[in-house]
C-alpha cells in the first residue's frame, strides 16, 4: 500500500475519531450511557488506525496513478464503515456484523436503507451517530471527486478548475475548501431548522442528512417533524443544497467577473428544476397538495428520497425517472446527471437533423457556454448509460432469484444504484432490509458501493485489469 493511500485513509479515520469523541460528550451530557462503551472503542480504534496509517513510511516515491486513486477510493468504501459499524455492533440491540455493516455502508454511501423498523426505540446517541455516518459519506465522495477529477469530462472539471490536472497541492487546497463549504452549508441548515421551530435534535440529524444527500430520519417518518406547510416548504428548500453544486455560493460571491462556465451546470440545473415546477403543478398535481408535491420533487432530484405518510403512489415512476437523473457533478446527490443526459440528446438530435438536413452546422456546446463539448465526452457519457443498464438489469435479476418480487426488485434496483432511500412515494416505504437473506444484504451492499463512485471509475479498471493490452 502505498504512502497516499495511508494518507487519505488516516484522514478519514481521524473524522471518525473526533465524530465518535462528539457522541461520548453528547452521551455524557444527556446521560445516554446505553451504548456510551462503544463510541469510546469506535474512538480508540479510529485513533488508533489514523495514527498507524500516518506514520507507516513509504519509499515509493512514484506519481500516484489514477489506478492507484480510484483504487484507494474504493478500499475506503469498504473499509471506512468497517469502523463506522462498531457502535452498531456492539449496541445493546444485538445486531449480527452484517446487519451492522450494512447499516454502517447504508449511511456511508447516503442511502438510507435500514435494518431498524422503530427508530423511536433506538438511542439518541445512535440515532445521531447514524447521522453522522452519512455527513462522512458526503464528504468523503465530494473528496473522491477532487481525488479522481482527472477521469472526468472538460465540461464538468470547468465547473471546479482551469487546471488540466491537479497537484498535491492543489488538491489539498480544493479540499480544504470542500470541508469548509461543506461545513458551513451543514451549520447554515441547522440554524435555518431551528428558527423554523424544527426541534434541536431533529435539525441537526436533518442537517446532517440534508448536506450529504442522506436517506437516515432521526424519526419513523418525516410527518413527526415536519408538522406545518411553512416547515415542509423551507426543508424542500434546503434540499436543493445537495441538488446544485457545492461551490454555487462560493463562486457566485468570489468568483472573479463571474466566468459562466463556472455557472454552466448551476444554470442548466435550475431551468431543468423550474420546467419540472410547471409541469408538475400544471398537469401532475393529483392531490392538490402544493407542500407534499414540491417536497417529493426536490427530495427526488436531489437522490434524498424523503416523503409525507399517505404520498400517492400514482407518480412513483415519475419520480424513478427524476432520481436516475439526478443533480449536479459537483454535489453528493447521484444520479447519471442532467448535463451527460441532455448532451447526449441534444447531441442525438444534431446528428439525426445534419442527416436531414445535410446543408446546415449544428454546434454541440451548452447554453450559456462559449465551448462545444467534444466527441469523446459523448462516448464516456453514453458508456456511462450503458454501465448503469447493465448494473440495474443485474442487481434487479440477483433480487429476483431472492424471492423479491419484480416490480419490488426494480424499483429497489433503482434506488440502491441511485443511493436514495425507499420511500412511500416509491411504494417500498414498508419494504423490510432486516428480514433479507444474508447474500441479498452482501449484493446490496456492493451494489450501494458502486452507485456512489462514479460509474466511469469501473469502465477504467475493468480496461486496467480485464482487457490488458
């Protein structure tokens, strides 16, 4: 292993340390001994493994690869919430260590799916340390991003940096600024919940949830919170901050003459966001519930998957479609993204009419955007496409063959790929992850893995590894 990989992995466990210390002190403070002795053993291991993974010296002094990078991406995946899943191991509700590790990979990947059927029986301090899991996630897969921006698209990287590439340096400096960022986002949300009467604890387990684009409720339903029209407006809100990019605010006040192609996808995504308004309250507004709707909207597009008791299930497949869609490049919500898709079709489009029409130029480039994107952008996308199909047609056959049935095992297959948590609105909100097959818990696990890092990372390895020039 070499020295970046003990450096970025002793980074994290350090998070994990000072997040286990906050739930000692916050145990200590409300008497919440139940479960105290296991964040102290998440601490002292989480310490411990920062400390050793920091000092192991290396005398590999060789560039790191993008092999290397996506590869110490992925051992982070699986080896992060092996010490996130220790308090939920050794709580007093006699978890098996697979029931523990998924939970702990469910939060780390912000997907939501849990092996408890009442939270109002859990512990507060594990209700919040559920949470906290989730707030790594999203801060780890915005780090991996910065890690792996070498394998993404020019269109995309604009968004961020004019670099070609990154340094150490720099990528120390994007990452400084992300956890910032990220950061106050998580306070301004909390602060925000509280002057709207939003209890304490809940708005800062939903802050958490919020930022990272999470699926975990400090409560069995978002009903209990949330309990008038102005509350359920101002959270639909804050969602959209896991829907656009992180560095939105940042850019549009210290970006220097306010360079569009820093705003590009911000653009396209908020004109994307306002036609889905209209046609929802237009044509889609079934129930007559302007609150119910705007939330189930913005819990969709920003991969949340939060929504009311009693949601119609008349528009789960709307809602399906508007989650494998999903937010910005630069956000935690997943998706395939807005821009890969509306490149492709307006790229599709171009070429059926240059046919047609062979005398006229068709440009490829965004609006609001001086620079076409290129033709390799396009194959990646489409490539992009094609791994998810396959991925969905996959987990949907291995559920199937787990007695689940296919409709179930579709829709599940979606959100698991898409890391967003079942809901009413999806009609699997009574869908049980404790009673699942052992086997069934491990393919959901991998498959929540690989929803979170960028599908391209797989087509890269599998051409590293499988098809070897």
């Amino acid at each position: 292993m070499n020295y970046f990989k003990l450096i970025y992995l002793s980074v994290f466990c350090g998070i994990i340390s000072l997040l286990s210390f906050f739930n000692i002190i916050y145990s200590y403070y409300l008497n919440l001994y139940l479960n105290l002795n296991t964040y102290i053993f998440t601490f002292l291991i989480s310490i411990f493994l920062a400390i050793i993974f920091y000092l192991i010296k290396s005398n590999d002094e060789k560039k790191t690869t993008i092999y290397e990078k996506i590869l110490t991406v992925l051992l982070g995946y699986f080896l992060l919430p092996l010490v996130i899943s220790i308090p939920f191991y050794f709580s007093i509700y006699n978890l098996t260590f697979i029931n523990s590790y998924f939970e702990a990979i469910s939060g780390f990947t912000s997907t939501g799916f849990t092996v408890f059927d009442n939270i109002k029986h859990i512990d507060q301090s594990l209700i919040l340390w559920r949470s906290a899991s989730q707030w790594l996630g999203g801060l780890y897969f915005l780090f991996s991003i910065v890690l792996l921006i070498d394998i993404f698209d020019h269109s995309f990287k604009k968004s961020l940096t004019n670099f070609i590439s990154f340094n150490k340096s720099e990528t120390l400096k994007q990452s400084l600024k992300i956890f910032f960022l990220y950061s106050l986002i998580t306070l301004g949300i909390f602060i925000i919940l509280n002057f709207f009467n939003i209890r304490l604890f809940n708005s800062l387990n939903l802050a958490m949830t919020v930022v990272s684009s999470g699926g975990f409720l400090p409560s069995n339903s978002l009903s209990s919170i949330l309990t008038n029209n102005t509350q359920i407006i101002v959270t639909s809100l804050l969602m959209l901050t896991s829907f656009f990019s992180i560095f939105l605010i940042y850019n549009l006040i210290f970006t220097k003459n306010h360079n569009l192609n820093f705003f590009n996808e911000d653009i396209h995504l908020l004109f994307y966001f306002l036609i889905l308004l209209i046609i929802f309250f237009v044509f889609l507004n079934l129930d007559h519930n302007f609150s119910k709707l705007f939330l189930s909207i913005t819990s969709s597009v920003s991969n949340i998957g939060f929504s009311l008791d009693n949601n119609s299930t008349n528009l789960s497949f709307v809602f399906l479609i508007l989650v494998i869609i999903g937010g910005s490049f630069f956000s935690t919500s997943s998706g395939i993204r807005f821009l890969k898709i509306y490149s492709l079709f307006k790229y599709s489009i171009n070429e059926i009419l240059s046919y047609s029409r062979p005398n006229n130029i068709y440009i490829n480039k965004h609006l609001f955007s001086k620079e076409s994107f290129k033709l390799d952008e396009i194959h990646k996308y489409f490539l992009s496409i094609i791994v998810f199909i396959i991925s969905l047609l996959s987990l949907t056959f291995l559920l199937t063959l787990s007695n689940i049935e296919f409709e179930n095992s579709f829709k599940l297959s979606i959100l698991t790929l898409m890391n967003t948590v079942n809901s009413s609105m999806y009609g699997l909100d009574s869908f049980s992850f404790y009673d699942l097959h052992f086997l069934t818990k491990y393919c959901l696990i991998l498959f929540m893995i690989i929803g979170r890092i960028e599908l391209l990372t797989l087509l890269i390895i599998s051409k590293k590894y499988l098809f070897k020039s």
